[in-house]
C-alpha cells in the first residue's frame, strides 16, 4: 500500500497565517475591554489557525493528511 503526505504550499500556507494574524489583530482592537469570554476564545482560535499554517509552511514533515492508496492486486 502506498501512502504519501499531503499539504499545503508554502504560500497558501503563509497566506492562511497572515489571515489569521488579520483576525487577531481586530478581534484584540476591537473586542478588548468588552469583558466577555467570547473575544479571548475567537483570540484563542486565531492563534490556532496561524500557529497550524506556520507549521505547514516550514515544517519538512508538516502534512496535514496522509493518504494511503491501494494498488488493484492488494485485497
């Protein structure tokens, strides 16, 4: 069986992560001092999505999904 990694290019990767710093940088000017939880967890998710671009922009092992294939004699 076959199997090799897939993930994004480095550019859509770094695209995804400026993105993600986009939304951070206005969710934290412009929810700061509201007192609610929602602003700090979208704060949260934000970070998520650029820490997770970041690592499959320049991680040499950074796939974000192994596929497997079969070959037409394997059962």
């Amino acid at each position: 069986m076959a199997s090799y990694n897939v993930k994004p290019s480095k550019p859509v990767a770094l695209f995804g992560a400026v993105g993600g710093m986009a939304m951070l940088a206005f969710v934290l000017f412009s929810g700061i001092g509201r007192g609610n939880g929602f602003v700090w967890l979208w704060a949260a998710l934000c970070v998520g999505v650029v820490g997770f671009n970041l690592w499959a922009a320049f991680s040499k092992r950074g796939a974000t999904e192994v596929v497997e294939r079969r070959t037409a004699d394997e059962p």
